[in-house]
C-alpha cells in the first residue's frame, strides 16, 4: 500500500520534486512528519494540504488510493 503525493509552487524547489510514492500511513499527523524528516526544508515552509481536493485542517485518517497535495500559501484575485 502506498500514497501519491504531490507537491506544488516553492514547495518543489524545496522537495525537488513535483510527486513521490510513499509507503502508506494511517493519517495525516504521521504522513506530515515521515515528509519533514525526508525533506527538512518542509519544517519551516508553510503549506496547506489537501486530501482528494480538499483542504484538510486537522488529523485525518488515510485511505489506500487517497491523493495528497501541499500547496503553498496563495491568493486569491
């Protein structure tokens, strides 16, 4: 079981990357730590995340197949 997540904006600069595969994680409070440990730049970046287009503010449990995506701070105009 694995997890697609994708990464936009400044946060490629910082990941050097657009998408990985991780190994699956139960919510995400975990997913969040497991990506700042491999990408210490993270710990400092703001970003929202998103699971399945939609913003998520709090803990949330994960599913096999869920998309993930950090995106950094916008506005809207």
């Amino acid at each position: 079981m694995s997890l697609k997540i994708l990464f936009f904006g400044q946060l490629t600069d910082i990941t050097k990357k657009n998408e990985i595969i991780t190994p699956f994680f139960e919510d995400t409070n975990t997913l969040i730590n497991f990506l700042e440990k491999e990408y210490k730049g993270l710990k400092n970046a703001e970003y929202t995340l998103a699971v399945n287009k939609n913003i998520v503010k709090e803990n949330k449990v994960l599913h096999q197949n869920d998309e993930i995506a950090l995106l950094p701070p916008f506005s809207g105009g």
